[in-house]
C-alpha cells in the first residue's frame, strides 16, 4: 500500500491542529499525519518514506516559507486558500514554488469549502466538498505520476558551452523568435511557456558536434532567453547528458527522441497554449513523459514524407513548433494563431 503523509494544522508559536486535516486522518486511517506544531516541527518532517505528500500546513506570512523537498518518484500536493482576489492561475504558481505536483485550491468563503485539485499544467482533475473524493482523487493522481515513463539526467561536465558558438546569426535570430512567443503569452496573460531546442548545426558552432543539441534550461522565464542560455546535451536516448551547473528543460528527453527518429527536423519551440486549428494528440501525459513522443511522432509521420515543419497540440498540455530550417520556423510562429487555455477549468479525459 502507497505510504501517505498528510501535513496541516497550524505551525509556529501558537500551533493548532486542522480539522480538515483530522478528517483526511479518518478517511485514510493507514496515512501518517503531523496536524499542527512548531516551525521547528515542520522544518524536521522527513519525506523520504512516502510516496504521497499532501502538504497543507498553516504559516504565519511573517515567518520564512517552508518548502518541502520530496524524493525522486513520490507526489507531492501543495494548498492554496482562495482568497478574495486570487486567481487559479495564482494557486498553480505555488507548485512551482514548491517543486510540487499538483495543488489543492480551497475555498473558504463558505461551509462545507470546496476543493479544486489542479496540475502544473492547470488541468483540472477533480472539485469536489468531499473530503473523501478529494482523497481518491489525490491517490489517484499519484498513480498517474507512477506511470509516467522517465528519463534520469546526468550532468557530464561543469563548464557550459563555448561562448564563440553565440554569435551567429541563426541561432541568435532563434531565440529571437522564442522571445516572440513568450511574449504573445505574455499578452495573453499568462507564463505557461515551455523550452525550445535546436541540433548544432554547421552554422553554429561551425559544424556538427557529434549531433549535439541545445536545449532550454528548466525553469528558464524565455522572455529573456538569449543563445548564451542554452544547455549542451547529447543526443543519447536513454539518459539526458548535459553540460553545465544549469539542468535542462524537464521535455528534453521528449525532443532529443524526437531528433533522433525524424533527422530532418533540426528546430522545436513547445509552449502552454494552443495552435488554432492544429491536430491534437489523442492522450495527456505530463511534461517529461517519454509516451508522448508516440503520440507526436504519429502525427509527424503522416506528412513527413512531404515536408518536414508543423505544429501540433498536445492534448490538456500545449503546442509542438517544429522545422528543418529557420525560415519555416520563422513562418510558423508569425502565421500560428495562439489559443489561450482554460487554465484551471479544463479537464482530462477519463479521469
């Protein structure tokens, strides 16, 4: 059986236990659970045996945050009470904060409050005043994390790439270009970017080194991405090896496979919005999942004997930009129509 930990209560001087955390305790009897104490309290829970964590514990503004760091392979859930002026886009932010999986909205305006377990992605997975099924649905959305096929990293070098590849004109123009996205996201109203990714070209840095590819850094606002950001990685399709303290973008693996079955795609920009009227993969798969490289390469394949540029929506996660040259990535991001999602409202089929 999945170990569960389940953090709340007040935390500080004053501690207090939470109710709401009381009945999370009833419900999965088999759960730990640390239900209100000291910052000191808190600062010492130990993660490292769980596979779930939900994390909702009570901290006065006034005191330094404290963030949970889970292991590799378990599911953390964050909080975030919907106060007046708040927005869902606001309760996502606090998983990226908390290198989290997924956050619990709660909105307490009213008796029983209601819950909205959402994604980084802002899907919505379930709303529900049921502390019970919002339970089964965590439980259930740790078992969709489990399934997920991942890709380890392994850093091979500290020292970046060399700075006399950044002066060229194609690359330089590429970044350009993904500055351009970022900010037709931007004037949308929201962050939801992706990475964007290129082979080393004979352009830059001058040939082809061993079809290395260069790729976004993870957690990287590419509204401000210039050439001297980007990640050396190799093109190795069973671990992601890079260069540099910097780790690149968690869907690399996505794209280096991606290189490595189409040869004539050299350029990809993947962002958190739709491309109107571009196909739409079948399934969701979170950012990273290497089962989504099936469902892309599907739809690449059935005009790739023909021409080798594209887009692509991937369903409940974004878009797919890619090309063999610059100009047609180039055409691509001037001529897409971007499609804001539904961040916090749009749900997953079949879940």
């Amino acid at each position: 059986m999945k170990k569960v930990l389940i953090v709340g209560g007040d935390f500080g001087d004053t501690p207090r236990p939470s109710s709401i955390v009381e009945k999370m305790r009833d419900v999965l009897a088999n759960s730990t659970c640390i239900n209100g104490g000291t910052l000191k309290d808190l600062k010492n829970i130990d993660l490292n045996p769980y596979k779930l964590i939900i994390w909702i514990p009570n901290v006065s503004n006034e005191v330094e945050k404290i963030y949970p760091k889970k292991s590799t392979g378990s599911t953390l859930i964050c909080s975030k009470v919907m106060r007046d002026g708040y927005t869902y886009a606001d309760a996502i932010s606090r998983i990226f904060k908390m290198n989290a999986n997924a956050v619990i909205a709660i909105n307490t305006t009213a008796k029983p409050y209601s819950f909205r377990l959402m994604d980084a992605l802002g899907n919505l997975h379930h709303e529900t005043m049921s502390i019970d099924i919002l339970l089964l649905r965590c439980l259930k959305l740790s078992n969709m994390y489990d399934e997920c096929v991942r890709q380890r990293s392994e850093q091979v070098s500290d020292i970046p790439w060399f700075d006399e590849h950044v002066g060229t004109d194609v690359l330089n123009n590429f970044m350009g270009l993904n500055r351009m996205v970022a900010d037709k996201s931007a004037a949308m109203g929201g962050r939801y970017f992706g990475n964007c990714s290129t082979r080393c070209q004979n352009m830059f840095p001058s040939v082809r080194i061993n079809d290395k590819i260069l790729v976004s850094p993870r957690n990287f606002n590419k509204d401000g991405i210039y050439a001297k950001d980007m990640i050396f990685v190799e093109p190795d399709i069973d671990v992601v090896k890079y260069n540099g303290t910097a780790k690149p973008s968690v869907d690399t693996p996505i794209q280096v496979n991606l290189y490595h079955k189409f040869d004539r795609i050299n350029f990809m920009i993947h962002g958190h919005y739709y491309i109107y009227d571009a196909p739409m993969t079948e399934n969701y798969y979170p950012c990273g999942d290497l089962r989504e490289v099936d469902s892309i390469s599907g739809i690449i394949s059935k005009t790739y004997d023909i021409y080798s540029l594209g887009a692509i929506n991937l369903r409940n996660h974004g878009f797919l930009l890619y090309s063999n040259t610059f100009e047609e990535m180039q055409q691509l991001v001037e001529k897409s129509i971007f499609v804001k999602r539904n961040i916090g409202y749009e749900k997953i089929k079949g879940v």
